[in-house]
C-alpha cells in the first residue's frame, strides 16, 4: 500500500500536467472548427471585393507541397444578428491555386444592402490533412459606382460622395443624433454597435441599390428611405425636402430593432410605427389630416388587427396617423419609462397583449379603448364578440344535399377526370439548410424592418392622396383633409 502510495505522488505532476494541457485544449479549439496540423500551407492573398450589385467576391490564393483539396470562405453580418455561414471556394486542384466564391446579393432571397459590414475568414485542407484557418478580416460592402467619403458622430457613420454634398451629409447625421437622443429614454437601450447611413444623391441611383421589386410596385412607391435592422444599416435619398423627417424615422426603426432583441420581428406594426414617428424630428400634419378623415369615414382598425398594415395605401396612411395617435397618448400619459419597460418585457415575452397586460394592466383591446375615449369615440366590442358578429354576416357554407330517396333507380356514376391522380399524400423530407443560409436563404428574404406598405417590402414613403378620395365622399372630409393635402402631399412611410 506505502508502495503505490509513492508511485501515485510521484506521478502526480504528470497527471497534472495532463490535465492542464487538456484543459488548454478545450478552451482555444473553437467550436465547430476542426483543430489541425497547418502543415506547410500557406496563404499569399486573401480579399474581399465588391461587385455592387451582385455581391462580394471572396479571393485567396494559396499554396502547399501538398494537392490542396478543399477551400471555404466563413462569414457573418455584424449587425443585429451574427449568424456564421460559409461558401465553398472554387479552384482549379493543384499545389498553387486561386479560388473564388460570389455572395450574390440582389436577388428575392439573398439581398443585403450597401453598407452591409461582415467579418470573413478562409479554410484551406490539403491531401495530407493539414487544415489553416485565417484570421477574420472585416469589410463593408459598398455601391462602387461612387468614391465614398464619410462623417462620424459616435456610433453613426454617414456615406455620402460627390463634391459640395458633406453638408448634406451632416445634416442627415444631425437628423439621426437627434433621433437617437430622443428615444434612447424612451426604448430603454444603449447601443454599443455602429449604424450606417448610406446616403444617395438622386433617386436614380438609388434605386440600384434597393431590393428587388416588381415592375407595378416600382412604379407606385418611390422609397426615399429604407432600415435594415439585421445589418444595422439605413438607405437615404439625401437631397430630398424632408431629408430630416425621412431620417429620424427610419434611423428608429433600428433602434426599435435593437430595443426588441430576438422579438424584433413580432413588433406590431402600430408600435413600431407610432415609435418613430414619435422619434421624427421633422413631422408633418399629414397624419393628423389622415386620422381625422379615417374617424369622420369609419375607417379605424382595431389595434390587434394591425400587426401588419395593409389595405389600400389610403388605409394605410390612415393606419399610420392612428399608430402615431396611440404611441404619443401612451407616452404623454404613462411616461416614457412605462415604454421603456414595454419594450424589456416585449422582448421576453413576444406577445404584445402580454406585455402590456404586465406593464400597463390592459391588452390591445384596452389600450384601443382607452385611446378611442381620447378621440371622442366609443369604444369597440371585446375582440371575441365582434369575431362571432363578423362570422354571422359571413354567408354560410352550403349545406350538404339530402339523402337519396331509396324508392328512386340509383344514377349512374358520373367519373370527373383530373390531371392528378388522387391518392393518400406521403411525407416528404424535410430540407436541410443551406450553408450560407444566414445571408442568401433560399427560401426567401427576411424582410427589412421599418415602414410597412403596402407591397410586400417595408420602407419607403407613399404620397397619400387622400385629398382626391374625401373630394369623392363629399364636402365634409374634403374640409377635414384638402389644407394640409393639398399643401404638402409627399410623405414619409
């Protein structure tokens, strides 16, 4: 026993040692990342490029006394949501080679804007098994069409270009400081990550840097200003009228972004509206206007009924001067703290009825209540009660025939041919995702956060018209619209 004893303590710095270097192991091998011999690979170029507006394009050229066998580019945004992805590098085989691989961006389901920043790396294996991972790099993908120059204030960076434009420049910075100042108490945040503002100089070349739309929506939507919550980035038409307005708007909406965390995506349309045009340091009284005619016309939506806006885009001007309402009566009311703690509570629990159940002691139907008062209107039914009305003036289902009368010859049987025959479905695999899902998803774009429309994409402003629709309902909504209408009719969404 003494004899094992001994053995045991004098092997005990070795053990130790063991352990410590397993220890050492586990905590810098990366997760995910194969840890591995670099061999004798080495790296002679690596960049990223872009190709504004297809994407970047990812280059390295490396070298080995080995056949390199597989290259991979890794990435992620650095924005609101830092997934990692990775691309397969092409490259003729050999011992010396280039690759190449393109992140296309423009399309339905791979879009991201200019001034997208990411942090790339480069994996390379050769035949002997030898694996070199690169440091990460970082790069903003830029519209190169232009020589950019930028103004900085803190966290925000402004992109602007051509000559006598850096006024411009500062007054959009100015317009988002502002707006930061402003609604930090009110959201109850502190960004610690850069936003971008890219600013354009007409709306022709803007427009080649906006996610796809379709040739009808084109036509009726001029975006003059448009977030993207993920890559913290907005896109600005800088030479316009209501630059500032256009600004502090959309720059809310990321911040909105960033107050709701994972939740960001369930915001109500009518919170995340109403927010940033509280947060508009140049507001119009178009609003105003469109609220007054859509009380006088009936044309209220109940708040749980706009998650989303939609309808016709005078229903949705309307629905914007009601969120813009509701958010002022809540903060004028209950103080921007209560916000604050909305916004904490909304981005635990994702529901909106549950978080200003717990915040304010009402759900959606009584804050739509409450906020009708203010406006001199009654209130509307319990949300339960006016689906069973609505269902009642739905027009019923037909009823099933009778039964055959058993005294009367059965018909023949009459055969309907269909070009598909029909059968018990079977299950079908479920897809596995790609593995650049994170920035081109196959199955569609991830939607931008800010002003909805009414088109599919959100962002932009919309030039109501509602001056022309109350001249058609009469005499008493053209008085309630046609000054402030017909005085200043573009605005933004």
């Amino acid at each position: 026993m003494g004899d094992f004893v001994k053995t045991l303590l004098a092997v005990r710095p070795l053990i130790i040692l063991a352990l410590l270097g397993l220890l050492t192991f586990n905590l810098t091998a990366s997760p995910g990342i194969v840890s591995a011999d670099e061999g004798d690979i080495e790296v002679l170029e690596q960049k990223a490029e872009s190709q504004f507006p297809e994407g970047i394009l990812f280059t390295v050229t490396v070298r080995s006394s080995q056949e390199i066998d597989d290259i991979r580019v890794f990435f992620k945004k650095l924005g609101n949501v830092r997934q990692s992805a990775y691309r397969t590098v092409e490259f003729e085989p050999g011992t010396e080679v280039t690759g190449v691989s393109l992140l296309k961006s423009g399309g339905l389901g791979a879009y991201f804007p200019p001034g997208t920043k990411i942090e790339y790396s480069f994996e390379i294996r050769d035949k002997s098994g030898a694996v070199l991972r690169t440091e990460g790099r970082e790069f903003v993908y830029e519209d190169n069409r232009f020589e950019w120059l930028t103004v900085t204030s803190g966290l925000i960076t402004v992109y602007y270009y051509g000559e006598y434009v850096e006024n411009r420049a500062e007054t959009v910075l100015d317009a988002a400081s502002q707006a930061l100042d402003r609604m930090l108490p009110v959201l109850g945040i502190t960004p610690k990550e850069p936003l971008r503002i890219v600013t354009y100089n007409n709306y022709r070349h803007m427009s080649k840097a906006l996610p796809f739309r379709s040739q009808a929506t084109a036509e009726r939507l001029r975006t003059e200003g448009m977030a993207f919550s993920d890559e913290r980035v907005l896109l600005v038409l800088a030479f316009d009228a209501t630059v500032k307005g256009t600004t502090s708007h959309e720059f809310v909406h990321l911040l909105v972004a960033e107050a709701a965390g994972r939740a960001s995506g369930q915001v109500p349309s009518w919170l995340n509206e109403g927010l940033a045009e509280y947060g508009n340091i140049d507001p119009t009284d178009d609003y105003d206007a469109a609220l007054r005619y859509g009380i006088v016309t009936q044309r209220l939506r109940p708040l749980w009924y706009q998650s989303s806006f939609g309808g016709t885009p005078d229903d949705i001007i309307i629905a914007y001067g009601q969120a813009r309402s509701v958010v002022l009566h809540m903060i004028e009311t209950y103080g921007k703290e209560k916000m604050a703690e909305l916004m904490r509570v909304f981005r635990e629990t994702r529901d909106i009825d549950d978080a200003l159940m717990q915040v304010y002691g009402f759900d959606q139907y009584g804050l739509d209540s409450e906020w009708r008062g203010t406006q001199g209107l009654e209130p509307l039914p319990p949300p339960a009660q006016m689906e069973r009305e609505l269902a009642a003036t739905q027009t019923p289902e037909p009823t099933d025939p009778p039964p055959p009368d058993p005294t009367e010859p059965l018909a023949e049987p009459v055969v309907t041919a269909t070009s598909e025959p029909v059968g018990t479905p079977t299950a079908q695999p479920t897809a596995l995702p790609t593995p650049a899902a994170s920035l081109e998803d196959p199955a569609g774009p991830a939607l931008p956060q800010g002003c909805g429309v009414a088109t599919a994409y959100s962002g932009g402003r919309i030039a109501p018209d509602l001056a022309m629709l109350a001249l058609l309902a009469g005499p008493l909504g053209l008085a309630l619209v046609r000054g402030p209408f017909l005085r200043r009719r573009d605005k933004r969404s």
